[in-house]
C-alpha cells in the first residue's frame, strides 16, 4: 500500500499537456477545485467527469497509475463517506436499523462527496502528473510575481512547495524501507485491536520523523553550500514563454468554467 502511493510524482512522458506552460495546468487545476464546490448537480458532475478524462486523455498517464495513487487514500474516502452517509438527517428514510438511519439526503449527500473527493484528487494529482517540480516552482513563482510589490516572499513559497512535493516520493521510499525492516524483526501489523495497531506504528512513525530531519537539515547545508540566498538575481535555463498550445489551453479552460457557472444557475 505504500508503494502505491503516486500523488506528489512526476510521470515522464510526451504528450500536449506535459509540454504546456505550468502557469496553464495551475489555473486549471484551482478552477477545476473551485467548480466542484457549486452545486451537488449531475450534469455538473458530467461534465467535470468529461473534463478531467479528456485532460487524462491528452496526458498519456495511464489510468492504472492514477488509480493506483487514488487507492493508497481509498479508506479515508470511504470513511469519510461512511461518516456523511449516517450522520445527514433527512425527512424521506430508505433504511432503519436500531441506531442506524439511512436517508434519502444522507444518501444523496455521501454520493456527491464521493465523487467530489474523487475528482478533487485526480484533478489536483494530474497536475503534479504532468509538471516537474522545477516547472512548477517556476510557474508558482511568476504567477505570484505582483505580491513581490508587498513584500511577500513569493520566491521562498515557491521554493517550500517545491521541496515538499520533492520529499513526497523521497519519505513514502524511506517508509517503505522501515516497514520492512520492521517485519524483518517479526513485527506484525495485522495483529491486535486498533488501540495496538496504533501501537505498533510508534517504531515506525518515530524513525521516519528522525529521517525527516535528517534529510532537511542535509538539504539546509547542501543549499549554503551553494550560497543559496533566495530569488535575487536569481535566472532561468528554460525561462517560461507562452506557446500558441498555452492559448488555446486558457480557451478551453475559460470554456470549461463558464459551462459549470451555466449548469449551476440553470439547475
């Protein structure tokens, strides 16, 4: 289960979309997010559902690898659904146990989340799916350039998202390794009530902190190493340029929004 984890990487491949500017699959990316919250409607679930698979489509990223890194967060999805499905009231109910009440709202409601949580994470994934770290940075970091008039340090945010998606892959490898190592030693985690499983996580959890650590503060020294001072007189290998692909890229994205703001108003 951990090496399945996926989200955070970077999926090498050609494709229109892995050569478009990252400024573009950032936009779309905080305006597809920001779709899913408009209405629990079905046509505006379709039509993000087709949105997303033609962005998958165009990616080239197998959709195994995509649902490979969706299954690593399949019982938290599933929990959260649970929670949703039993603790919304509603008038209309659909089943009735003792204690356990199923409505049609409750119902309705835990669907929507589902889907929402789905596409949120896919959607956010492809992103990082299909842009370096560097690009990314680069992207964040030229789209945040006004706030450098108020004196944000947008350079160093940049820098901080960079890193993070960097050690994504970098700790889920290192968990990977103590976890074995652990059963190695005859650990199991599959035995005991949960109170013991959560136990038993202790020496696992306690050396990949320690191993956090570590790595940051080799990074710290490898970066003063290298006189690293921030973005001033800071310059690019491949400075970002827009193409006629980015255009149209925007194009489709302003399409996309405006026919989720008509499926939510008419319906």
């Amino acid at each position: 289960m951990v090496r399945d984890m996926t989200i955070g990487q970077f999926y090498n491949t050609d494709s229109v979309i892995h050569r478009m500017d990252p400024r573009v699959k950032i936009v779309f990316a905080l305006i597809y997010v920001m779709t899913l919250f408009f209405d629990r409607n079905p046509f505006l679930y379709l039509s993000a559902f087709l949105a997303l698979a033609g962005y998958i489509k165009l990616s080239k990223v197998p959709l195994k690898f995509i649902v490979k890194g969706l299954r690593a967060l399949g019982m938290i999805i599933l929990f959260t659904v649970i929670i949703n499905l039993f603790t919304v009231k509603g008038i209309k109910v659909l089943f009735e146990w003792k204690f356990i009440r199923i409505t049609q709202t409750g119902l309705h409601s835990a669907v929507y989340l589902g889907l929402r949580l789905v596409f949120m994470i896919i959607g956010s994934s492809m992103m990082t799916y299909t842009t370096t770290p560097n690009a990314l940075t680069d992207g964040l970091e030229k789209m945040l350039g006004w706030l450098k008039k108020l004196n944000v340090p947008v350079h160093e945010f940049a820098m901080i998202m960079s890193i993070a998606l960097r050690f994504v892959p970098i700790l889920v490898e290192e968990l990977d390794k103590i976890m074995r190592a652990q059963l190695a030693r005859g650990m199991d985690f599959k035995e005991g009530n949960l109170f013991v499983r959560l136990k038993k996580l202790m020496p696992i959890i306690i050396p990949l902190f320690v191993s956090a650590v570590r790595r940051s503060h080799e990074l710290a020294l490898a970066m003063d190493a290298r006189c690293y001072h921030g973005g001033e007189g800071r310059t690019r290998m491949k400075p970002l340029v827009y193409q006629r692909r980015d255009y149209i890229g925007y194009v489709f994205v302003v399409f996309y929004m405006l026919v989720m703001i008509v499926l939510a108003v008419m319906f």
